[in-house]
C-alpha cells in the first residue's frame, strides 16, 4: 500500500515539474518574442540638422548634455557603462566617444539625431534604455550643438556587452512584466509636427522646454510620485514645499543640493546636472513651475 502511495506521489511530482518546465518554455518563448518586437527594427524620418563646428556651439552643446543629464546613465566620460543581473538582464549605457567600443566613431550625423530624438540606433533598432521622448522636444538648434559637442568627445575605449535578456527576463517579458521600459520609439507620434520650440528667455514658455527632462521622475504633471528605487519624489507645484521658497532659494537649492530647510537632497536627485544651468534658465524654470496648478502631492 505504502508503495503505491509512493509510485502516486511520484507520478504527481513528475508531472507537476513537467507542467512547471512546460510553462517555463511557453513563457520563455512568448518573451523572446516580444522582446524581439521591442527590440527589433523601426523605419523613422531621418532628419538633416545642420551641425555646427564653431568653439561656442560645442560649448553650448556641452551645457545642453549636462542639463539634460547625459551623465547620469553614459558616465561623466560619456564612455557608457553596463551592469548585469545574472539570468534577468544586461543593461547597457553605450560608449557615446569614438574609442574602443564606441558608437562615435560609427555614427553619422543623421544616426545621432534619430538616435537622441527618436531612440533608434545606427542599426535601425530601438534603444531600449534612451529617454528620447524628452530629447524629442529639443530645438534644431540645441540638438544640432549637442551633436557637435558629441562629436569632439575624448575617445574612451570601453567595450561592453549589448543589452539583452536573460532567460528570467524573458520570462517575466512573457507574464507581461517588462523588466524594462518599452523603447520611446513606440511612445513617440512620428506623425504629429515637430513641436516648436520656443526662444531662449526668462518665459514659461522656455521653463516648459528645459524641464521636459524632469517629468522623468516628478511626472507629468510636475506634483510628484512614488518611485521604487527614488521613494517619494516631491511635488514642485505650488501646492508642495516650494510654494514657500523664493526663487533666490529655489536656484540656490539647485546648486548647493540643500534646500532652505537644511534638507539634503538625496542622491537620486541629479541636482548636480541642473546646476549649471545658467541664472536666466533657471528663472526660467521657476516661472514656468510657479505658472502651474497646485496640487497635492502624488502617490
């Protein structure tokens, strides 16, 4: 009797890691698939940009790189990095130079435009990790001195394995849990207009413009949000903390890292990047947060 309660025992657990291994495959399989479309080929305008070559537009270039925090994820080198979860993913931040490993030397002036406003690569696939949906917004004239800039970068030799999935990954891809961001090539409307940029000032209109980059991580409406790694990311609307700062306080805070309370921003906040940011584009950005709703904070 005992043994046959065994033989049964055996059979269910043989066939549950069976079902359990099936399930793996299927998963996987459906995963590979999808990254496949996520990371495959997409067919976007190529642009002319005229690139200029004079000393103050890659300099501009440069200040356009900083402020919109091209070190944050390529380095301060711009030489890119990479790091791995074993079996879940290889994340990879290219090698903006011309050195070993490096896209500079590769790339043409019409590869870095789609590559910075569209979020396709030289080889026609999405970049996965590129928050083009903001550089989308930039004006011919500042993406044409950040290529510029780009393009005289030191060379750094730094090769780097690609971006990929991992069998975990491409599993969780096939729950429908993306361990990544879907590419911006697929959020981007290629059919609508070029946005229109608007003039260099002290306006909200120019605050608009240089704060695209912000909603990354204060969210479209400017009032915040819980994010898993950053925790609460405060609401800049008026109805937040910095309706009682002034705005000597408020660019202060953005080059000193502390704001008028004492508080330290935290290392998630790049406060460092927008620093530079010259005093007419800081005002410009405060008139531009002070213009908006006050809301409550985001959740």
């Amino acid at each position: 009797m005992i043994r046959k309660i065994l033989k049964w025992i055996g059979i269910a657990l043989g066939s549950l890691i069976g079902l359990l291994v099936l399930t793996f495959a299927v998963l996987y399989l459906v995963g590979t698939a999808r990254w496949s479309k996520l990371h495959g080929q997409y067919d976007v305008p190529v642009e002319r940009i005229t690139i200029p070559t004079d000393q103050a537009s890659i300099a501009r270039g440069e200040h356009v790189a900083t402020i919109h925090m091209c070190g944050y994820c390529h380095t301060e080198t711009l030489g890119g990095q990479s790091e791995a979860v074993p079996g879940l993913i290889t994340l990879t931040f290219p090698n903006l130079t011309a050195g070993a490993g490096g896209v500079g030397a590769a790339n043409t002036d019409a590869d870095w435009a789609r590559a910075i406003r569209y979020g396709v690569g030289h080889d026609g696939r999405g970049l996965v990790m590129m928050p083009a949906r903001f550089f989308y917004y930039l004006s011919d004239e500042d993406l044409g001195a950040l290529i510029a800039y780009l393009k005289t970068l030191p060379p750094v030799d730094n090769e780097m394995p690609p971006l990929n999935l991992g069998p975990l990954g491409r599993v969780t891809l096939g729950l429908g849990e993306a361990p990544v961001n879907e590419p911006d090539v697929r959020v981007i409307d290629h059919d609508s207009p070029r946005p229109v940029a608007p003039q260099p000032g002290i306006t909200k209109e120019y605050g608009q413009y240089l704060t695209y980059v912000c909603t990354q991580c204060h969210g479209e409406n400017f009032n915040g949000q819980a994010l898993e790694r950053e925790g609460l990311v405060p609401n800049l609307t008026p109805g937040g903390e910095v309706a009682f700062w002034s705005e000597e306080e408020f660019m202060t805070t953005l080059r000193a890292g502390v704001t008028p309370g004492g508080h330290q921003l935290n290392d998630f906040m790049p406060w460092k990047y927008f620093g530079p940011m010259t005093d007419n584009e800081l005002r410009a950005v405060w008139l531009y947060l002070q213009s908006l709703p006050a809301l409550e904070q985001g959740k």
